[in-house]
C-alpha cells in the first residue's frame, strides 16, 4: 500500500483501526492523558510502551487510571522516561505521527498521521517498540503513580468529552454462574435483548454471548463481568466479559454479556496468588475494584 497522509479526523481513524483490528496492537506514544482507554481501546494481549515517570504522571500528562483500566483488559503496559515517539502498530499497519492520547490532541491540536502498510517499515516499528519494553508496569506500581496524579486535573489539555466522572467509566463485576431456568419474564427480556445486541458486538468468533439473569447493583453496557463457574468439584473463573445489552423491568433484570472462548482458568490456580479480602470479593456477586480486575486479567492471561 502507498503510504496515506492523514489530516483530517486524525483521532476517529485510530479509534476506528484499533476497535476493527482482530490482531493485537504495538504501540509507543509518550503521554496517555484522560479518557485515553476509549480513545486507543487496545485488544487483549495488545502492548504499549508509554512515559509512565513519577514526572508525567505528577504533570497529568499520563493518567494512571486509564493505564489501569487497560491493564484490566489484558493489555501489557510498560514505561520509558522521556519517551517522545508516537508510533501505533495495529495489525499489519502503522500510523506514525504528532498525536499524543489525550483530549487535547482530539479536540484543541492539529496532528497528521502517515499510515502505511510497508512490511519492513512496519516490522521496524514494532521491533522499537519491544527493544524498549523493558519496565513493565504492574499493578501495584499503577497504584502507587494513581497517588502521584492531580486528582483536580480534568485532563492534559483541558476539558473533554472523555474527561468523565468515575462512575460514568467502565464498573467491573463478580457474578457466580448458575444453572438458571429463565421464567416467562425473563424470556421475554432476553429476547428483547437479543433484538439489539448486533450494535454493541466486540467480536463476530472467538466469544460466546451468555443470557444473565441479574439480581443487586445493575452494570450498564460496557461494563466488565468475571464469572465463577462451578463445575462439580472444581470451580473456574472465566476472562472477563463485556455488557452489550441490558432489558429490565419492574423488579426483573437480565443482561447479555460477550466472552472469550478461551483463557479460564481454575479458581484454585487463581487464589493462591490473591490476599484473603480479595478473595473473599470472589465469594459473592457484586462490584470490584478496578485494582482487583486489573490483578484478575493479569492472572487469566
């Protein structure tokens, strides 16, 4: 492909070619400002290499919370001080240019992007990349940057549509797997549900979309579910999966959630490697702290 200048809607072709790309995602860019994760919603396994300094996070160039919530979907986070490349490799493409994730790139900044499919510039590309992903980021060390970050800072460049409260952002859940007999209700919600679900698909294969009957603190579309599953003796803990539909009515909810095929794992194998309050947090259906499902996506890669 010849290479393409991007001038105009710089920010939509991204988001587009990350959302679209079954193929995870290489990426270095020096700041990751508010409202980051929708913008660049990396794919599982997806790597980015950013400026994660105690210096960026301090100066609300790079938001911690956002680093997090990538974290969460499984995507390995490494940091580089004074890192200053903008480079995204998102399949077989790379887009090389001015644009920094953040809103002020999106809404104030003129930026250009030279997008090209040239195999040797490409491979190029994500061979930098990984030659610097050398600091990787945890959990704990996100934690502990999240202290750092200006808690009145709406966001490197100033006010946006991604600049959201917390409770607007993506909510992660617990929910226990059981044999349910759908009522009459029910049914009829659930296929209320399946009459939209084509609109909030993540993937066409590779998921399964289950039917939840829900009961308690209500998620909204987009929201992260884990889910237990006894299985006779042996309980499993499924990847986390995502809300694309929700129908209720009167005291009835039920919700349609899609998940990966593959990446369970036994919740034995899980719980060795969580304090005692967290998993107790496993126990019951109900709200998770964005740490404790960062810690889970970590351990069902």
């Amino acid at each position: 492909m010849i290479p393409k200048l991007i001038t105009d809607n710089v920010w939509a072709a991204l988001t587009s070619a990350v959302k679209s790309s079954k193929r995870k995602s290489f990426v270095a860019v020096a700041y990751f400002g508010k409202g980051g994760a929708e913008m660049l919603p990396l794919q599982k396994g997806s790597v980015l290499l950013v400026d994660a300094s105690e210096g960026a996070v301090s100066a609300g160039q790079t938001c911690p919370q956002e680093l997090l919530k990538l974290l969460a979907n499984g995507v390995e986070i490494y940091s580089l001080k004074n890192l200053h490349a903008k480079l995204y490799v998102v399949g077989g493409t790379l887009f090389v240019g001015s644009a920094n994730v953040s809103s002020n790139s999106e809404e104030n900044l003129v930026e250009v992007l030279i997008k090209t499919s040239e195999r040797k510039v490409v491979e190029a590309a994500k061979e930098f990349i990984l030659s610097n992903c050398i600091g990787q980021v945890g959990l704990e060390r996100l934690e502990y940057l999240d202290s750092l970050y200006p808690k009145d800072k709406k966001g490197f460049g100033g006010k946006s549509k991604a600049t959201i409260r917390l409770e607007d952002s993506v909510s992660y859940f617990i929910y226990e797997t059981q044999s349910h007999e759908f009522d009459d209700e029910e049914q009829r919600l659930v296929s209320m549900c399946w009459k939209s679900v084509g609109r909030h698909r993540i993937k066409s294969s590779g998921y399964a979309i289950d039917e939840i009957s829900w009961h308690g603190k209500l998620p909204k579309v987009g929201d992260i579910i884990f889910q237990v599953e006894n299985i006779g003796s042996t309980s499993v803990l499924y990847p986390g999966s995502t809300v694309t539909e929700i129908c209720k009515e009167g005291g009835k909810a039920v919700l349609l959630a899609e998940r990966p095929l593959t990446g369970e794992k036994k919740f034995r194998d899980i719980n060795k490697h969580l304090e005692s309050k967290e998993r107790n947090k496993l126990l019951k259906q109900g709200p998770i702290t964005i740490s404790l499902a960062a810690k889970l996506a970590m351990l069902l890669r």
